[in-house]
C-alpha cells in the first residue's frame, strides 16, 4: 500500500518557491550542490527552517555535504505541481498587466497564459506578449472553452468586484491574483492571494526605518 502524499502548509508552499529560483541561479552559477545553510543564508531564515520544509518533499537529492541542487530542483519542482500546464488570463492591460504578460516566464513554471482582456476599446485588438489584447466581454466563455483555473486581476478597484463575479461566471477559475486594492468576495473554494504593491513599499520604508533606528 502506497504511503499517503504529504499535504504542505501554504506558508511552506511559499517558501519552497523561492528556493527554487535561488537553487536554479545557483545552478547557472555552476554549482550542482548546495547544503541546507547555504540556503538558508540566501534566502534569510535558518538551516533548520530549510531542512524541515524539504523533509516535506521526497527525493530530495540528500548528500553527504548537502543537496545535489539539479535533483532538488525537480523535486520541488514536482511537489508544487509545476510540470502540470495551469492555464491563466490577465484581466486589465494597462502598464501593470502589460509588465506581467511580457516579463514573467510563465512558461518555466507550468503556467500557460492563454489570454489577456481589457474593456478599453483603444487597447482591445493590439498585440501584447504575442497575444491579441481580447474584449473583456468574451471573458466568461474563454474560460469555458481555454480551461482557465487562474487569473491575475489588474483592474482598477472599483471594478474589480465586478470582474471577479464575471470570473465565477466562467466556471472554472480557482486562484486569483489580486493586485487591485480592493479585498474581493469570493465562493467557497476559490483561492485569492493579494499582492498590494504599495503596501511591499510601506513595508520596507517601515522595516528599513526601523533599522536605522537601532
């Protein structure tokens, strides 16, 4: 009988990200091994905090002196589920929606953007990251037809309830990322991350300030 597949926090989950990106520079680098405080050190927590999150994970690439990087990478690569195709829509093209289609590498990471929607008639029609920009109001049956599970909400706030419901009207939509101000409402059952962007700089003024206090 086959053990049960370990379930993991969404706080590991996070953290299991990073290191991937860190591990894969390390990669570039030249480098195939990396030990847990190595690792630690360049992401900012501890060796034992390392070590806890990849005893979640099987076949981890555990050496004597560490992590044999390449075979970590497919690991956590295969826990968060990454060589499974996730298919995603970025709704609002202006500079923010226009910066997320062109520059982050969905395709690396098991994300397929299969459209981008905008309800400015200017807008509607160019060519964004080699996608046309499509009318928002062909957006509930492109989730139908595209198998969307996941949406990058780019919208001014006062619209973004609105297009969120057209979102669930789609039926199929399970995460949203939310980078509108606006705390959303949403079904049971559907994820929604806000990423506040001038809340990250209000963080860091805070945090920093508070360095130089010391």
């Amino acid at each position: 009988m086959k053990d049960k597949v370990r379930r993991i926090s969404r706080a590991t989950a996070a953290r299991l990200s990073e290191y991937l990106l860190i591990l894969e520079q390390h990669l570039k680098n030249g480098r195939d091994t990396m030990s847990s405080k190595e690792l630690a050190d360049v992401y900012g927590n501890t060796a034992s905090q390392v070590r806890q999150d990849l005893f979640q994970i099987e076949n981890t690439g555990r050496i004597r002196h560490g992590y044999n990087v390449r075979t970590l990478t497919a690991a956590i690569r295969e826990k968060l589920g990454i060589e499974k195709t996730t298919n995603l829509v970025i709704i609002g093209c202006g500079k923010l929606g226009s910066a997320i289609a062109e520059h982050v590498p969905f395709s690396s990471y098991g994300m397929n953007l299969k459209g981008i929607f905008d309800n400015d008639p200017s807008i509607v029609g160019t060519e964004v990251s080699g996608l046309a920009v499509e009318d928002i109001k062909a957006l509930e049956k492109a989730i139908r037809e595209r198998k969307i599970s996941m949406a990058a909400l780019c919208v001014p706030p006062t619209a973004a309830q609105e297009v969120a419901d057209k979102l669930f009207a789609g039926d199929g939509i399970k995460g949203i990322l939310n980078y509108t101000q606006l705390r959303l409402k949403v079904p049971a059952g559907i994820v929604v991350k806000d990423s506040q962007i001038v809340c990250s700089f209000m963080q860091l003024a805070f945090f920093s300030n508070q360095e130089n206090k010391k």
